[in-house]
C-alpha cells in the first residue's frame, strides 16, 4: 500500500487518486461525497452537463 501511495504522489502530485487493495472477492466501496455529487470524478470524457468538445 505504501508503494501504491508513492507511485500515486508521484505520478499524480496533489489531486486526488483512489489506491484500493486487490484481493479476493469483491469490495464495496462507498464514496458518498461522490455519491451526492460534492466531488466530481476525474472522467475527462465527461462534460457534466456543458457541451462537449465539438459541440
């Protein structure tokens, strides 16, 4: 984990990352400032709600 974080700094300065451990089964994951839409996801191919490139 403390490698993954190293990497995630490294590569990713100071925006924000998710660094989850792989394993087995499945995890669930609950983000709920996502969820409600306080933070966004760093989708580019999203436009939210402006017109996308093109447009």
């Amino acid at each position: 984990m403390e490698d993954a974080l190293t990497a995630g700094a490294a590569n990713y300065g100071y925006r924000y990352f998710l660094v989850r451990q792989v394993g087995d089964g499945d995890m669930k994951v609950s983000i709920p400032a996502l969820t409600l839409g306080v933070i966004l996801s760093a989708d580019p191919s999203h436009t939210y709600g402006r017109p996308g490139p093109g447009a």
